[in-house]
C-alpha cells in the first residue's frame, strides 16, 4: 500500500465512521478492534492487517473493495489490470487485487493471492451483509467456515453459507490464488 493510499484509507475509515453517527467506542463495540487501535489507524500511524480492515469495514457495512475504493476516490466504469489497486497484508502476505471497476455497487470481483503456509482469519461479522463465493484459480485452498472445513483446488468454486467466523489457510508450499465474488445484500444489518 502506498503512503498515499495509507493517509486516504484513515481518512476514509474516520469518514465512515463519522458518515453512520458512531464514536471510536461505538465501532471498538462493533468491531471488536480496541479504541487505541481505531485510533492508530485513522491517524495513520500504523498499516492495519487484512483482519483488522475486514472487521472494521464489516462494521462499517463496507466491504473492504469499497473501502478501499472510497480511500482512492475514483468511480470509474472500467479498471484496467495496470489500475487495480492491490493491497498487501502486512502480516501474512497476502496480496488483495480489487478488480471490479469502484463504480460497481451490486457486485465485486476480488483476487487474492495467499502465500504459502498463509492463515487468514474473518469474523463472521464481516459477512453479515453479502453474499459470496470463492473460485479457486490455482493451487489449494482451505476455507474454514465456522465448524466446516472445504478442501479447495483449482476450478472448484464455493459459495458460502451463513455468516460465521472463517479462515482462509494455504496449506501447501506453493501460493494459491482464488476469485472472491461478493455481492451486497439489500436491507440486511
């Protein structure tokens, strides 16, 4: 992530967060991400993990391309490969590709690319407000789902349940890389 986009995603948290009335308490409570690191991200002074910004959006009932796309401020129909913002975890690794045009609001296409050995957890918060599916591009995948475990390779494609707690994990030495469609549920909070 660049420093640019560093500064524009805490603005764009606090934003959002200041856009829906609540106080950094209010989305600590939401979240489950404690005041002093809200804090820390919004002034921008630290660079927040995949599972940081996913609680956080959840919260914020963003999902994390939105997010993502507000922080850039670019609505565009087309998004060319070279355009695509792409994020990477700090901590695990993982490289995010958001690559549906910002100006689509119905549905998202995002490609990840998880590491080897790689673990990638999200509350079920997180998916409360949309509906998915993993397409598995290459390699193995992994998808724990609450109390379901799904073996993933190449070509197979799941769509998930209900909300619940899940970890994406990359079990293998090679890098796996997936599709993850997701689509915002109307009137769901």
């Amino acid at each position: 992530m660049t420093d640019d986009l560093g500064t524009a995603l805490a603005a764009t948290v606090r934003a959002a967060r200041e856009e829906r009335g609540l106080t950094v308490a209010a989305l600590a409570d939401a979240s489950g991400v404690s005041r002093a690191m809200i804090s820390k991200v919004e002034r921008g002074t630290t660079q927040p993990t995949a599972a940081l910004l996913a609680r956080l959006s959840g919260a914020l009932r963003l999902t994390l391309s939105e997010l993502i796309a507000r922080a850039e401020g670019d609505f565009v129909r087309l998004r060319r490969r070279a355009d695509q913002p792409v994020w990477t975890d700090p901590e695990t690794g993982y490289v995010r590709r958001a690559v549906s045009p910002p100006a689509s609001t119905a549905l998202e296409l995002v490609e990840v690319q998880l590491p080897p050995g790689a673990e990638v957890g999200y509350p079920a918060h997180a998916y409360r407000f949309i509906d998915q599916q993993i397409w598995v591009l290459s390699g193995h995948l992994r998808f724990v789902e609450g109390d379901q475990v799904h073996e993933l390779d190449a070509g197979d494609c799941l769509q998930l349940g209900a909300p619940a707690d899940c970890m994406f994990v990359n079990p293998t030495g090679t890098a796996c890389r997936y599709l993850v469609v997701l689509r915002k549920l109307a009137g769901v909070r």
